[in-house]
C-alpha cells in the first residue's frame, strides 16, 4: 500500500476545485469522510489526501497560491490602530490609510464610512 499525507479537512466543494486543479496537474488527490474528523449535513466535509511522493509538489504549489493570494494585501499597522475623530482636520482612514478631514463621512479613496 502507497503511503499517503493528509492535506486537510475542506468543505466537500472546495476539495473537489482542489482535487480538480491538482489533477490537470497529473495529481491524483482522495476525498476520505470519517467520523472522527469530517462534518455531515448542511456543510458537509471531508478529508483531502495524497500520495507521499507527490507531498513537495503539493505543498509547493499551495504556497505558491496562498502567496498569490495574499499579494496586494499587506497589512497597514498604522492604518489599522489609526482612530478617526471628526474633530481632527488630520485623519488617516483604518481600510487604505488616505489622508482625510474630520468633516467628511467617506474615504475618498476606498469609500470606508465613517458616518
């Protein structure tokens, strides 16, 4: 018998795009429900498992991925601890961190209320 790793516990759909994606990728992924770990009813899951040789390739294309995903969202300490104060003729807006006056109720750059 092959050994085998388990990549995770998804919802039923999301296994299927992931088992779909790595198989135009000549992987071959199992979707495995147990009672121990997978959920039944109206968010049904289950367990995503694949061959031990094609561990790397896996993790590695999922970093890609997760990587890809974040791009463009990094995180803007400042801007999140910024506290609006429509006294104040200096704020910073909390989403995108645009400059902007106490008197106006909506970012001008992303639309964030603050009304």
């Amino acid at each position: 018998m092959e050994d085998k790793f388990c990549l995770g516990i998804l919802s039923i759909s999301e296994a299927k795009m992931v088992k779909s994606k790595f198989k135009n990728l000549g992987v071959e992924l199992d979707m495995l429900a147990s009672e121990n770990t997978c959920t039944t009813g109206c968010s049904p899951t289950c367990e995503l498992w694949g061959k031990e040789k094609d561990k790397e390739m896996v993790i590695k294309v999922m970093q890609e991925e997760f990587s890809h995903n974040l791009s463009g969202h990094e995180v803007n300490h400042e801007a999140i601890t910024a506290v609006y104060d429509a006294e104040n003729a200096d704020n910073k807006c909390q989403a995108c961190g645009a400059s902007m006056s106490g008197d106006i109720s909506e970012c001008p750059d992303c639309g964030l209320c603050y009304g």
